[in-house]
C-alpha cells in the first residue's frame, strides 16, 4: 500500500523540475506538527526549514510584553524557514503550528546547498519570499484600516485555501491572538457570519458554508495576496485549485 503522504503534497516542492525534486525530497524527514507546537522562537537558532503538507503555521511577531499577532501564514503553498537562504540562521519573528497536520523538514545546510546551486528552486525560493513578503505587509494594512470582521474573512479564506477541509478547529481566544483584536470582536464578527448563513460557529469549530459569501464580506486584502502568488508562482496556485 502506497504512503498517503508525499512531498507532492507540498505544492512548492511539487513545483520543481523532476531532478531537483527527487535531490530534495532525498533529504526530507516526514514529521508531524502538533497543535500550539513551536517550530521556532524569536531570536533562535533555526535548524530547519519546514514544507507544511497538511499542517498550517503561524508567523507571529511578539512583542518585549508578551503580545503576539499573526503576520503571515504558511500552509502546503510555501515554506517555513526562509531567513536560512536569505543570509541569517535566527529570525526577529516566532512560528507556531496553528492547525495540527504534517510537514516534510530539511535540514538547514542542506537547504542552503540546494539553494546556492542557483537552479529553479533558487528562483522559486525567492518568488515565494516576495509573496511572503507581499502577505505581511497586507496583513499590517488590514489589521489598521479594516474591520474586525473583514479581517476574520480574509483569515478564513486564506487558512481554506491551504486546508483540504472547509472545517477548522479553533476557540475565539486562538484566532483574537491571531488577529491581535479582542475576544469579544471575534464571537460578535463570528456570529455575523453565522447568521447571514456563511459560517456555522459552535464550541470551537467553524464550518465554511458558503465560501462565495466570506469572500463578498473580505476586504481587498485577500485577493491582493491570492494575486501575487498567482503572477509570480503559478505552478503553485494550479496544484492549490484555486480559482484565479
């Protein structure tokens, strides 16, 4: 019986050329990641770098308090870890696993030398740093300008996108540290969309209904994102099915 798991399903390393693929994925180690897990903390040494398959984590900054908020997202779409080729081995941000799943890791030397051999996935590597790059700066521009509801549809919508489930495990106190708004402002955006039918909202789930309303209700910030993955890594957005 064939595994149900492959780095395929990392649509970043499914991207690549056949011969660069399978000189990677030679190296790769299949791990799970746990819900709350965290895969790096500010100021770390990193001594991997992570391709999520199933699992979706979290970029947070945190501040010298305690505080958190999400800056970006990482799901099968892209990686984490992308200091390690940009010239550093430690990063100013944290990386939380947000919905529990698997992800394929490489060790840091090794990511390094396949980046240095300035083939395609040098050139991959750095077009998804600028769609990283593209999603924390709108993430920044939304969390000031938008409303907590518009916020809480372009999270929806982009966590679907990397999930193969329209279901998501997980409490108003999670997603508000997420957003970096308050509690009290996600159970009231939730129920908003659970009662023009978009959502249903109990006890910690949140099933996506109707997709096509979420994204009436979302700021231009989701589709923003979804734009320039799709201009600079194509081949990715295609093995997501997503529609452009």
């Amino acid at each position: 019986m064939s595994s149900p798991h492959s780095p395929n399903q990392n649509h970043l390393l499914s991207a690549l050329p056949t011969a660069e693929f399978e000189r990677v994925t030679a190296h790769l180690q299949l791990v799970p990641l746990r819900l709350g897990e965290i895969l790096y903390e500010p100021g770390g040494q990193l001594q991997h770098a992570y391709f999520p398959t199933s699992a979706i984590v979290s970029l947070h900054y945190v501040t010298e308090s305690g505080e958190s908020a999400e800056i970006a997202g990482v799901g099968n779409e892209g990686m984490v870890g992308v200091s390690l080729f940009m010239g550093s081995d430690t990063t100013s941000s944290s990386a939380m696993v947000q919905t529990a799943g698997h992800a394929y890791r490489l060790e840091a030397r090794l990511l390094k030398q396949a980046f240095d051999r300035t083939g395609l996935m040098q050139n991959l590597l750095l077009r998804y740093t600028q769609v990283l790059i593209t999603q924390i700066s709108q993430t920044a521009a939304c969390n000031l300008h938008h409303s907590v509801l518009q916020q809480l549809c372009r999270w929806l919508l982009s966590n679907l996108d990397r999930s193969p489930s329209n279901e998501f495990i997980m409490t108003d106190e999670l997603i508000a540290v997420m957003l970096g708004v308050s509690r009290e402002g996600i159970t009231e955006a939730a129920g908003k969309l659970q009662h023009a039918g978009f959502i249903r909202y109990r006890r910690a789930h949140i099933t996506v209904l109707e997709r096509t309303g979420l994204e009436s209700c979302a700021c231009e910030c989701y589709a923003v994102g979804k734009k320039e993955l799709s201009r600079l890594l194509p081949d990715v957005l295609n093995h997501q099915g997503i529609a452009q």
